[in-house]
C-alpha cells in the first residue's frame, strides 16, 4: 500500500474542484457553483430524455466506458471520471430497478435494524462505510457481506474532501479499504465522497485503489431527523426507475431511518419496484 500510494503520488499532482450538483453541504451554496465546477468534460454522460421520469435533467448515466477506454483486462482500474456515477443505466433490466445505500456507519445502534428488514425483504442495498466505524464494528461488517449486501468505501472519518491535502486523503481512502479488505476478504470497489462533495483528487485516487465514484440520486435527508413519515414520503415521491437512494444508518440519531425503512421499502416493492445492486461498468462490458 505504501509503495503503490508513493508511486500514484508521483504520477498524478493536480487537484483541480469538479463537485458534483445539487447536493451540498448543510448551509453552504450548492457544490457546482463555484469557479472550475462547470458542466466540463462529461464523454459518458447518458443521452438526454431516455428513462427520465422522476430524474432530473443533469442525472449522469452510468454507461459502458467504450467511448472512453477500450477493451481492457478484468484486472485493470477504473478510468478515472470526472463527475460521479448518479443513477442506473436506462436498459433493459433497470426499468423498475432501484437501489437503497445506506452511509456513514456502521452503528450498532441503527445498522443491524436496518439490516433485519432487508433480511425480511430479501432486498439486498449498499453501505457506504467509514474506516473509523467499520474499525470497530468488522463484525457488522462481516453480516453485511454475509447477507449479499456492498460495502462501499465512505472515507475515514466523514472529511470535506475538497479541503484536505493529497496525502490526507490517500490516506483517508486507503486505510478504509484495508479495513473492509481485512474484515471481508475484499477491498470496496464502489466510492461515496462525503457531503458529496468530490474533486479531481477524489476520482483519482478511488480509481487508483480500483473503486468507481457513486453519488445518488434522491437524497432522503434523513440526518436532518425530520421524522420517519417525512423520510418515508420524500422517498416514496423520489421513486422511479434508476433512481439510487440515499439514507443513513449512522452519525447521529437514526432511530427515525430504521422506522423509515419498515414502511417505504414494503411500499416499494409493492409498486412494483425491484431493489437491485450497480453493476461495475468494466464488469457490463463483458
Ligand atoms: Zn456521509
């Protein structure tokens, strides 16, 4: 780990602001308006109107990244991206598919109920971990690997990506990494920059560490505590083919985002939708 974050240091020194839209910090402006975070580069941006019910204009297609980067063995990383993965692909497969993330733990206070009721479900989702509380709860870990679900990598401790130096952050990413790797075997392959807010730094040294970025679609803004029936009905009102979910099973209460999860994932899936899992874009290439 060392001498490949030495060699990756060498290679890569800029480190210009590419955050994604929409999603920001509490009371701060919008991460997109800020000089250099214009639309940019985008080769794998999805075509317009295709799927969009319930998706916003500028939702980012995962798509595969022929256009960017042809045939490559199984083993090779990621192309490093300029804006983060946001919603399913639109093809076939997808159209009542949507997936359910969960951040910012693991807590076994709130981790294992929500656990329990995808269990019941049979619904497989994505928890996007950080290093110091997967430190201390492999064991969580370990049921989530255990009963099919993602463990993606969220950061050490919950930084404002944009504000810590380059080693900071290798070191933020790397050490999580190592901790899911040790508890389950695998490194993460998916990467959620806290606060959403992302930079080019970010996208760099996830790829190097052979993860993709993934944002989200509908944010369920569930840590601002609003009570469950408000977390139920803003995701219920966000639901729609592709769309991927964010919640929280950690960092502070969540007691209302386990309620939450009793009532709008039945509701769900009686709509017709089918909780699903991302499929890596190297793997749909094959
Ligand atoms: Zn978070």
């Amino acid at each position: 780990m060392l001498l490949r974050t030495a060699v990756f240091l060498g290679v890569a020194a800029a480190a210009g602001l590419v955050t994604s839209g929409g999603e920001g910090l509490p009371g701060t402006p919008a991460p997109g308006s800020g000089p250099g975070a214009g639309p940019g580069p985008n080769p794998a941006a999805g075509a317009p109107g295709a799927l969009s019910r319930g998706l916003p204009e500028k939702a980012y297609r995962l798509r595969p990244m022929t256009a960017e980067a042809p045939a490559r063995p199984p083993a090779a990383k990621p192309a490093v991206r300029t804006r983060p993965i946001e919603a399913l692909p639109a093809e076939a497969g997808t159209a009542s598919a949507m997936v359910l993330t969960f951040d910012d733990g693991p807590d076994p206070r709130y981790t294992p109920g929500i656990l329990d009721v995808l269990a019941r479900y049979g619904v497989r989702a994505m928890f996007f971990v950080c290093g110091e509380m997967a430190d201390e709860n492999r064991d969580l870990l370990r049921r989530m690997a255990a009963e099919g679900h993602v463990i993606g990598n969220h950061t050490w401790t919950h930084p404002l990506i944009p504000k810590l130096s380059r080693p900071a952050l290798v070191s933020e990413i790397g050490r999580t990494s190592d901790v899911v790797r040790q508890a389950v075997g695998e490194a993460p392959v998916w990467f959620r920059a806290p606060y959403g807010a992302w930079n080019r730094a970010a996208f760099e040294i996830g790829a190097e560490l052979g993860m993709e970025p993934l944002a989200w679609t509908v944010d369920s803004l569930d840590w601002t505590e609003p009570g469950t029936t408000a977390i139920v009905s803003r995701i219920l009102k966000g639901a729609a083919p592709g769309v991927v979910v964010l919640s929280h099973d950690a960092g502070g209460d969540r007691s209302q985002s386990v309620r939450a999860i009793e009532s709008y994932l039945p509701q769900l899936l009686a709509r017709g939708y089918r909780m699903t899992l991302p499929v890596l874009p190297a793997a749909r290439m094959r």
